[in-house]
C-alpha cells in the first residue's frame, strides 16, 4: 500500500464520516469491529480471545450514542479484544438466548462463556472500565 492508496483511503474516509454525520450512512458502518449474525454467532464468542458484542438496533437513540465509542474502542484495543456488533431485530435468537430485553446490552464472552456484560448508554468511561477488567 503507497502513498497514493493511503491518501485515496483518507479520501474516504473523509466522505463516510460527513456522510454519517448527515445521517446518511447506516449504523452497519465499522471500523474496527465485525458484524455477527445468529448464524456465526457461536463461532465468535467461541475464541479465548475475549470477545464484546454489542447488541443493538436501527431505531434505538442510546445505541447510537454508543456506536462511535464501542468504534473507538474496538481502534483502541485491536489485538487485546476483539469486537462484534449484532442487530437485535435481524437476529432475534443470540440476544433472547440470553436474555437480553434492553438495549443497547455490551457483553463479553472467552470460550463460549459470558464472563461480563454491561447494560445501557454507559458512556466511554463506562465502557472501557468493563473492557480493562479482560484484557491484559
């Protein structure tokens, strides 16, 4: 990757978070975490790599808050965690398999095992907090 890509990318970027702040791009947009779906959900939280899902939807206002934090963080802690995002109303089975009624609900796995979760607009500091207990 040259110097012509990286300002190309930069290009991009540039445009994608205008966009998001219009309201034109969807939530679906990552940076650093992947989208799972009830159908590759337990290979996910399968790793020994600590794993955080956010369970969250379209229409709810506090996941939206979080969104860009939970981003952020996923930059920040790149290699230590890894994180996924899941759309509640697109997979209805993971979140009611554990019993997740509130969103938006943070939950990290290692091995298959919920070892944490925490629930609502919990800001960064909230967020990060949960995240540090799990890495090292």
């Amino acid at each position: 990757m040259g110097a012509e890509d990286d300002a190309e990318l930069q290009k991009i970027m540039q445009k994608k978070m205008f966009e998001m702040q219009r309201g034109d791009v969807k939530m679906e947009t990552h940076q650093g975490s992947i989208t799972v779906s009830d159908a590759d959900f337990q290979r996910v939280i399968a790793s020994s790599t600590p794993t955080i899902v956010d369970f969250w939807a379209e229409w709810c206002g506090p996941c939206r808050v979080m969104h860009p934090i939970f981003e952020r963080l996923a930059g920040k802690y790149a290699g230590k965690m890894a994180f996924a995002r899941m759309n509640v109303d697109e997979n209805p089975k993971a979140p009611s398999g554990l019993g997740i009624f509130s969103i938006p609900t943070f939950v990290i796995f290692r091995d298959g095992k919920v070892i944490d979760s925490v629930v609502g607009a919990v800001g960064e500091a909230g967020l990060e907090k949960a995240i540090k207990k799990h890495v090292s």
